[in-house]
C-alpha cells in the first residue's frame, strides 16, 4: 500500500508550561519544502492566523471528497470546469461524551463544462460513490453529509 507522512513540531521556547502559558503553535511538515504553521483552535488557546487540528481535519475530508469525486467524473467523461467546497465541521460531545467532530457538511458548487452537466440524480450518485470511496472518509466514525445546490 502507501503510507502518508507528515512531520509536527512544537517547542516550549521561553514560556512558562501552565495550562494557560504554553503556546499551542507548532509546524507541519510535510516534505518536500511544505511548511504549515499550526496551533490550536482560538476556543483552546490558540492563534487565528494558524491552521487548527479542526480546520486540517475538516479539509482533508472536503479534498479527499473533491479528488474522488473529480476522478469518478473523469471515468464517467463528465468534464469538470472547476470545483469549490466551503465544507464545515461540528465539534460537539460524541455518543461517548467525548468531544469530537461528529458531523462534517460538504457544500460542493461544481462548474461542468457544457454540453457535459449530469442530471441532477446522476450527480446525486456521483457524490454518493465519491462518499463511498473517499479514502478518509472510510477512515472516520463522524456523518459526513453532501448538501447539493437546490
């Protein structure tokens, strides 16, 4: 198979380590000259300007979905001129009591190119297979839920 790696790192520098002093930023680095400042989301102390844990898990679903979906449209001959999702999580206690992304929405607006737009039912069954194949989705317990333009 594959595998997927990405380096964290993360230093105390000259805070104090309480609770409230630590800083949360930290670095993802993913190779290959890919650098991501993170921390955690403002709500736990962390920075605005950085990628949260949330934020990153929430667009790896909503990409995974899209690079599915793209190459299930490309099988099917169905163009696609462009593709944009503004996907949301929801944080909240799991059936456990645990806090936990329990439901991520998919907002997808896809562009076709003419003469190349699925019905509105063939679309419905390419997002469905592109639910069904996406690798992180098979990966994680949370609803994850398409919403199409109406």
């Amino acid at each position: 198979m594959s595998e997927h790696i990405a380096t964290l790192n993360w230093q105390r520098g000259d805070a104090a380590f309480d609770y409230k002093s630590y800083s949360r930023n930290h670095s993802w680095d993913f190779g290959h000259g890919l650098l991501v400042e993170a921390s955690a989301a403002t709500d736990y102390l962390g920075e605005e300007d950085k990628v949260d844990p949330e934020q990153a898990f929430v667009a790896s679903l909503a990409s995974c979905h899209m690079l599915t979906f793209l190459a299930i449209a490309a099988m099917s001959k169905i163009t696609v001129e462009s593709y944009r999702d503004r996907a949301i999580g929801h944080l909240a206690k799991n059936e456990a009591g645990k806090m936990a992304i329990t439901r991520v929405d998919l907002y997808p607006e896809i562009v076709f190119a003419e003469g190349s737009e699925p019905s509105e039912k063939m679309l419905q069954r390419l997002h469905h297979k592109a639910h069904e194949e996406c690798f992180l989705a098979n990966s994680v317990n949370c609803e994850i839920v398409t919403h199409l333009p109406q």
